[in-house]
C-alpha cells in the first residue's frame, strides 16, 4: 500500500479539502497504526498527532475539512472490527459486470487506445473475460498486436479467436493452469477428493496461487467444489473438458 507510515496518512489529511473523497483500496492492508489514525478522522474530523517523546511528548488535535473516505477491498474479514465499524455510510458489495457492460468497457477502451475493431469481435473478447474490466482490457490488447502483426491491424472476430486459442484461452475465460487443475483432478485423482497439497505439488504450482487465483473462478462456474475431504471436480468440469463423468460424479452438477 502507498500508505505505509502515519505522517504520510497525516500529510494526505492535512492537505485535503473540503467535499474531497479520499479513496483507499486494499484496506485489509493498512496496519493497525494508520487504522488507529483514522478512527478520530472518520468519528469527528480531527487528527491526533504526537509532538516529542518521552516524558515530554504532547498531543496536538487537528481540524480537518469534511471530507468522504471510501475504502475497497476484496477480503472484508481481514478488516479490524474497529475500522469495519466506523463506515457509517454501509457497507456493500459489487457484483461481476454482465455481458454488456463488458462490451461497453471494451468498446470504450478501443476508442482511448485507437484500436480498429470490428462489432462482432467485441462480445467474443467480452465472453472470455471472466466479466473482470482488467482482463478484458489485456485481451484487447493481446488481440490488437496480433491483428498488427498478423493483418492491418483491424481486430477482427476471425483474428480475435486466434489470438485467444494462441493464449490458450477457451470460450469460458478457462486458461492452460485452470484446466490443467480439473484435468489433474479428474484424470489424476478421479474427480476426487483430494487435498490441495497434493494438487499443488502435482501441477508445480503454489498453494496460495491455485486456492486465491484459479479456484474462486472454477468454484463459480461450477467445476470444482470444495469438501472437508478435500478437491472434488463436478460433472459440469468433466462435460466442459469433453469427458464422462462417472456415476458418482452425476450430483456434484
């Protein structure tokens, strides 16, 4: 985080003003020290600051402008209860974009970067997205220097799905370490369960990477489940992969 030591929290208070929003992400990251900053912030506007130390040390309040804090992040537990307590305007929670604000995004995006492409190569990028405006904004521009490398540089649906199959990308968003988990699992272990030791050490891949990276995705399309026992890959993995998923598989679609 940018934020890293009191006097530059201090420094960004005491240099805002009124009606300002200041907006911090990946809260769950600010440690407990600049947390502690903004409770009389976010409670009466003010700010406490240590003058000396020792015996001498004395405590100056300051008066800061109404302002807005909006803070983002993607692990909510991870924030004190403290901290969490203190947004009185509520906390809410963003769902993934849809189809067509992912086209828009895209759309929007070819225009700021001067990319040539066609409407129909639009919702084909948009599809294999994951509904994330950061991936779909790396797929057009992955597809746009294969269109000028391999054409005039007009991004076309033809020279768009050869740019994704290049990047080993299927038409669910699924990459080359995605299916690779579910075929590991499925062919490996059976469809499992099995534990994500054993996948992490079967694949060469980090536990943290697989279970924070690649499982939340498989885990909302449905293809993978998470059980005391451990992995389990559903049937709707085995029918993406273009298998046939055994009889004890049939109730994890």
């Amino acid at each position: 985080p940018a934020v890293e030591k009191v006097g530059d929290l201090a420094s960004i208070l005491t240099n805002l003003s009124p009606g300002d929003i200041l907006f911090i992400d990946e809260a769950h990251r600010l440690n407990k020290l600049i947390e502690e900053i903004l409770y009389p912030a976010m409670e009466n506007r003010s700010l406490d600051i240590i003058i000396g130390k020792g015996p001498s040390a004395r405590t100056i309040q300051l008066e800061l402008p109404s302002f807005t804090l909006i803070a983002a992040t993607t692990r909510i537990a991870l924030l004190s209860s403290p901290l969490r307590s203190r947004f009185s305007g509520g906390s809410f929670r963003l769902d993934f974009y849809d189809q067509p604000d992912i086209e828009k995004i895209i759309k929007r995006s070819a225009g700021i970067l001067g990319v040539r492409i066609e409407p129909e190569a639009i919702p084909l990028i948009a599809s294999r997205s994951r509904f994330t405006p950061r991936i779909a904004n790396r797929l057009l521009k992955r597809a746009r220097d294969f269109a000028e490398v391999k054409s005039d540089g007009m991004v076309t649906s033809a020279l768009a799905e050869e740019a994704l199959k290049l990047l080993e990308i299927d038409e669910l968003g699924l990459e080359a370490v995605d299916r690779k988990i579910l075929d590991t699992i499925i062919k490996k272990f059976a469809g499992g369960p099995v534990g994500l030791g054993t996948v992490s050490a079967s694949i060469m891949e980090e536990e943290d990477t697989i279970e924070e990276i690649y499982e939340p995705y498989l885990m909302q399309l449905g293809f993978l489940e998470r059980t005391p026992r451990g992995r389990c890959a559903t049937a709707r993995a085995y029918e993406h992969l273009g298998l046939i998923a055994p009889q004890n598989q049939q109730k994890l679609i």
